[in-house]
C-alpha cells in the first residue's frame, strides 16, 4: 500500500467531514444557524469509498465493530467513519513510532509482496475474511499453471508435483520442470528434490486439509501458508521445462 498516499486520502476525508459554520453575508436580514459539512454528500460519499478500502487493509477489524454501533443519519452520518478514519491516520503516521516505543520490530510481510500467481487468485476473498477459501483457491490454480506450463493435463494436486518436479529425465508426454540447471551436481540434486517434497508437502498438509475442514482458519496461520505457495510458485514460475530427446 502507497503510505503516503494513503494518509492524504483519511486527511482528506476528515477535512471534509469537518463541521464548519453556515457563510452569513452581513446585512442580508438572513442568518442561517447550525453547521454542514466542509464538502457535499455526494463528494464526501465519494471519499467515503476509499476510505474504507484504506481501513481494510489497515484496521482489519473496523467493519465489525461499525456493524455493533448504531446507524446515524442526518449532519451525524459520517461520524463513525470520520472516528475509524482517525484511527487509520494514527496507525499509519506513527506506525514506526508505535512499533519502536512498544517494542516490535519484528519484519512485517506484505501479502501484496507475494508471488502473483499466489496473491491474485486469493486477495478478494482474502480481504472478505475468507482465509480458507482463498488457500484452497491458491492451491487449485498453482496446480493449473503447472499443468499450463508443462502440458500434463492428466495429473493434478500431488502426481503432478511428483512427476514434474522429479529428478528423473524426462520421456515422452512426461516433461520435467528443473528448477535451477541441471548439472549433475548435489546442490542440483538437493533443490530439485527439496522443491519436489515441497509441492508434495503443500498438497497433503495443507490443501487437502484445507479441502475437508470447515472451520476458518486464523489469518496469521493462513498467511504462513500462503507464503509457503508463494516460494513454490517462484520455483515453478523461473523453472525450465524439459523435454524428452527425440532420437
């Protein structure tokens, strides 16, 4: 997420939503009392929108607590919004204050970091809260590309991974994906083969988990595996497919 812009979209929001005085021109015999908005509803409705995209990405869990609080209507309507919007600001402004004074300074992972044939089949249900069915998506499309890649339409899920990865030559309607170069040695010999239990591994421990369990999974837990996918898809995604020699 750009930070910077993202601060100027919440400022922006709050300014709007500020109550200012009505402009009563002097000497006009008309004095009108109360306040309004900055900005019209219909542009403050438009700010509105991004706002809350913003909060979703920044306070994960706004949208439940708003749906606790009552609904207000008339010149009270955005307060809510303009409160989590305050809220929002302070996280992204004094993030590294916060973690420094608090004492985390742990890396923080960006899910829009990961590798795109991870994070682009999972970010919608994902950022509706759907952990298990963004895996489970994930999981059925890095399976997909390997097919794409490679041409095996026949297998799926773990034989594919087995048969692909494998460090056997390739044979005829069997190409191989070779990770890194193929030359013989045990550094060669070890990745290709760690990378072959590892698409195995995804398989069994976590997408067919994933497949035949019901209940949501906790998001840093999801995450965790979705990085997972995201280092097998890299592998995928550079390997070189080898063919079998015609003789």
């Amino acid at each position: 997420m750009d930070r910077d812009w993202a601060i100027e979209e919440l400022r922006a929001f709050l300014r709007a939503t500020d109550q200012v005085g009505y402009d009563n021109t002097p000497g006009s015999g008309v004095v009108v009392l109360g306040t309004h908005s900055r900005e019209s509803g219909e542009k403050i409705a438009e700010r509105a929108h991004v706002v809350e995209q913003i909060l979703d990405r920044t306070l994960r869990a706004w949208r439940e607590e708003v749906a606790k609080e009552p609904r207000l209507k008339g010149s009270r309507r955005w307060a809510s919004l303009r409160e989590w919007a305050a809220r929002g600001l302070a996280a992204l402004e004094r993030e590294t204050e916060l973690a420094e004074k608090l004492g985390d300074v742990s890396p923080q992972m960006s899910a829009g970091g990961l590798h795109p044939w991870v994070w682009e089949p999972a970010m919608k249900l994902w950022q509706d809260g759907h952990f298990r069915a963004a895996l489970h998506t994930v999981a059925s499309s890095l399976t997909s590309q390997v097919q794409a890649k490679t041409g095996r339409f026949d297998v799926a899920d773990k034989t594919l991974f087995e048969q692909t990865l494998s460090l056997s030559a390739p044979t005829p309607g069997k190409p191989r994906l070779r990770v890194v170069e193929d030359d013989g040695s045990p550094t060669y010999r070890s990745v290709q083969e760690g990378a072959m239990h590892f698409g195995v591994g995804l398989c069994q421990g976590v997408r067919n988990v994933t497949a035949h369990e019901t209940d949501e999974l906790d998001e840093q837990v999801a995450l965790e595996r979705l990085a997972a996918y995201s280092v097998l898809a890299r592998w995928i995604d550079g390997a070189d497919v080898a063919e079998a020699v015609e003789v």
